[in-house]
C-alpha cells in the first residue's frame, strides 16, 4: 500500500483540511487527534481536547449508542459504522445557525475504525461527515413521493378516495370478508335530482354542494377500517367491513340525516326543495362472485323509485328475488 511523503506534505495541514472530521483517541477514550473540522463544528479547540477523555470533552450530552459503539472498536478491534436512519446526532456537532432559526445538532455519518499508534498501542480513528444534506434531500424526495401518492389515491374536488383507490380497496376487502367469513356492508349514495341543481345554480355552486356533502358523510365515519370515495360525478360509495345488516342500516339513516340537515335549498328539487340523498345499500358474507357492489346499486335504484330521500337495503340473497319482481 501506497504511503504519504511526507517531504511533500504536511500531515497536520492535510488533516485540517479535508471537509470532514477526524478524532483518534487511545485505548482508554483520551483524545489524540482533534482536525479543524471538529473544532469548528463543535467550537471546541484543539487544545482543550487533546489529552482529555472525549466523553468529557464536550459540554453536552454524547449518545449513549455512540460511546457503545467506540467502547466496541477498542475492545474488540473491529469497525463500526453507525447508522444514520437509527443514529442522527451522536455527538454535538452544529452547523452556522441560520437567521430566525434555532440551532439544532448536525446530522452525521459516523465509522469508527480501530489503528494503531507508531507505538504499536491500540486506538481508534472517528470519521464524522456532514449528512444534513443528503437528510433534507431524503426527506424532500419522501415528500413529494407522499404529495404523489395522495394524489393517484385522492379525489381532486373532494379530497376523498378516488375511483381508482375504491377499486383496489374494494377487492381486497372482499377477498378478506371471504377469507374470514364476516360480514361486510357497501353503500352506494347518490345526491337527489342532481342534474337539476346544476341546471339551476350552476356547475361550480355544484361542485360547492359535492364537496359538502362528501365531508359530511367522511365526517360520519369512526372506524379506521371504513372507507369513502367518490364513485363519480355526485354518487359515493362506502366500504364497511364488520357491518351486520341492521348496523348498517341505522347508519344509513344516521347518512341520509345528516345530509338533509345541512338544509342546502335546492328550488327543483319536485319533492323536498333542498338536497338529500338516496342510499343503497347491500350487506352480506361474499362466497364465490357474489357482488356486492351490483347489489347496492340495485338497492340505490329502489330507493330512488319508490321516492328519493331514503335508504334500500338488500342482503345478498335477495337481489334475485327483487330483479323478479
């Protein structure tokens, strides 16, 4: 292995140079090596660390997890890396504060390696990098993975589940209510006499009425495990898992209120003057290609035939004998 010559270059000008830090210490932790980037980073001198043990040099606290880690490399002669998702701020190393900002501790790489002195005595070489750069980098990366996630999952006028995330949800929520043989309830809801508001008020005071009526019924929903999206145009659909018959129609009831409440004038409407909702609504334990979702639109079309403003529930079964009828 190649050598430094020392004719050429000076070893204390090289240390002090290079954009990281550097701290030898000897076998009982006693400071030997403390480079210009520790010292600015730490404002601590050279001359008050060197001879002293480094867990003492520093004002505040140094991580546990470190001092392990170092206690390691002297004993045991093996390197450590300390890992910079599990370890962010071992040691209290600060970047120049910024203007209206707290300082707050540097995020940092940190490998230790065991060496030996010209002495042949046992010690150990820190190297600490800056990694709040490539910290925020990773962060802002996360960010807008998240902002894009949202977005292929989300409805953009509602900010509910979007078609295609009720899609995905649907299938497996099925294939678990199969699975484990419960019950699983969906809902499908359309605003009443739709066409009309917007002929009358205008597409954007209908957008406005979308919107309020999907927080209203999100606002409804307790349950982690329940889901609403927006099927299309003013129709939603709910997914409820663990949802028996009667449950779910009380709720239902609790949907079809809460909507009506919100007393929104609605001029056209021929029935109620103001805007309700339909509800249909199909509970059961999927076997085979049982579809539920068919079965609450059947249930959806019933409410809205026998006068809007109400709910229609059908078990699975009975799908067969209402299309009889």
């Amino acid at each position: 292995m190649s050598k430094i010559d020392t004719k050429h270059f000076d070893m204390d000008n090289i240390f002090n140079t290079i954009n990281l830090g550097l701290i030898a210490v000897d076998a009982e932790g006693k400071v030997l090596l403390w480079n210009d980037w520790i010292a600015k980073h730490s404002n601590i001198q050279e001359a008050d660390a060197l001879n002293q043990s480094l867990e003492n040099v520093f004002a505040e606290t140094v991580s546990p997890a470190f001092l392990t880690a170092l206690n390691s490399t002297l004993t045991h002669r093996l390197p450590v890396v300390l890992s910079t998702a599990l370890h962010r701020s071992p040691l209290p190393l600060y970047n120049p504060p910024k203007i209206n900002q707290p300082q707050t501790r540097m995020y940092q790489s940190i490998a230790i390696t065991p060496i030996r002195s010209q002495q042949n005595e046992s010690c150990g070489l820190i190297q600490i990098t800056d990694s709040s750069s490539s910290i925020k980098r990773e962060k802002i990366l996360r960010s807008h993975s998240e902002i894009l996630k949202k977005e292929a999952t989300t409805d953009g006028l509602t900010d509910i589940c979007n078609r295609r995330f009720f899609d995905a949800h649907y299938e497996m929520a099925v294939a678990d209510a199969k699975r484990q043989k419960h019950y699983l309830s969906i809902f499908m809801i359309d605003i009443d006499f739709f066409k009309l508001y917007n002929d009358q008020y205008g597409h954007l005071a209908g957008d406005e009425v979308i919107k309020q009526v999907a927080r209203t019924l999100k606002a409804q929903l307790s349950r982690a495990t329940d889901i609403i999206a927006r099927y299309g145009g003013e129709e939603f659909v709910l997914v409820m898992p663990y949802l028996p018959k009667k449950t779910a129609e009380q709720f239902a009831e609790k949907l079809r209120s809460a909507v009506f409440n919100l007393a929104i004038p609605h001029i056209k409407s021929p029935l109620f003057k103001q805007i309700t909702i339909s509800i249909g609504i199909c509970t059961g334990i999927p076997e085979n290609d049982d579809n539920l979702l068919n079965t609450a639109d059947t249930a959806l079309y019933q409410a809205k035939q026998k006068g809007r403003n109400q709910f229609i529930s059908l078990a699975l079964c009975e799908i067969e004998e209402y299309l009889e009828q």
